[in-house]
C-alpha cells in the first residue's frame, strides 16, 4: 500500500467514524425526548378531587414540591422587592433551610407540578417530570418555577414535553434576585 493509499484510506475512516457519531448522537437526543401527562394544583385537595392521579402520588408530589420550596424558593433581599414580584401580601421570611440562609424573602407557594410516573428503576417509578413548587408572578400569567420560567398559564392537566435528563435533575437552582428580574424570563409548556 503506498502513502497515498493510506492516506485516503486513513481519511474516509475519519469520515465514517465522524458520521457516525454524528448519527448515534442524533439518535440518543431524539429518543430522550417525550411527552407525559402532567398538572399542576393549587393544592393537595385539588389533586385529590380531580382524580387524575392517585392519593399518594398527589400526597408524594405535593410532600417533594413543598420540601423543594422551602430550600430553594426564589429569595430577594427585601420583602418590597419580592412583594413588587409577586404582589403585596405574597411573600414571607425565607425558612431555616432554605440554600440561601435566613434573613431573605421569598414568594409563597402559589402551587405544585405532579407528573404520571413513566420509568422504573429497581421497582420504583420516577416521573418524566419530577414534582416541583409553582408560583405566581405579577408579571408572568400562570405558574412559573423557581427560576421564573412560565410552565403552565392552568390549573389541572397538560401534556408536557421533556429530556431524559429531567427524570431526576430538577431544576434547583436558587439565587438572590433583584427588583424586576425575575418574570421578565420564561419558557412554555402547553
């Protein structure tokens, strides 16, 4: 074999494994995407009247959303500018474990997002969209989360589209934010 036979021999190679990859990363994104059945309530009560899901994944949901809240809520350096947020009366002191220490403020729980379980792992079903807090902006109609993207502008239930990775990474991220920040950023979901 002479240089230049293994020259364009070596560089078809590089070609193909490129292309394959290239293949083989498509394929893993668009089979990580789906759509599952999902709601967000105000309350536990709603969940449980509505009967889209059973008692103890409204119970289960709402236990993570509010566990998730307390520690990660959106929190502001002063009430007035949680308050021009999210509306006088709204806001309160941040709890004691929340990520960011006391003395902040942050929005109440305004609600919850509660997704149908869709995969298994060692016995135990894990939704395509994990349980979250929901709130309500005075500049966003409808839920957003706790980093300010709108998730859904209704109460009850909507199809949502996710990544695989969203099983069980929930978006948790919390910062200190400052007057007007917060709803000028969002997302849907319908």
């Amino acid at each position: 074999m002479t240089p230049e036979d293994r020259y364009r021999y070596t560089k078809g190679g590089v070609k193909l494994a490129i292309l394959g990859t290239f293949v083989f990363g498509i394929y893993l994104v668009v089979n990580s995407m789906g759509e599952t059945e999902t709601a967000a309530y105000r309350t536990l009560d709603e969940c449980l009247k509505d009967g889209k899901f059973g008692p103890d994944d409204c119970k289960n949901s709402f236990d993570t959303a509010r566990a998730e809240h307390l520690k990660n809520a959106p929190s502001y350096q002063n009430r007035e500018d949680c308050e021009e947020e999210f509306g006088n009366g709204h806001c309160e002191v941040t709890s004691s474990v929340h990520v960011a220490g006391g003395g902040h403020y942050s929005p109440y729980q305004s609600g919850y997002l509660i997704g149908q379980p869709e995969t298994s792992a060692n016995g135990v079903y894990y939704p395509a969209v994990p349980a979250s807090a929901l709130y309500e902006s005075s500049h966003v109609s409808g839920f957003v989360n706790a980093a300010g993207q709108l998730v859904t502008n209704k109460v009850g239930g909507f199809k949502m589209t996710y990544s695989d990775g969203a099983r069980f990474s929930p978006d948790v991220r919390t910062t200190t934010l400052a007057r007007s920040g917060f709803g000028t950023r969002h997302s849907s979901a319908s």
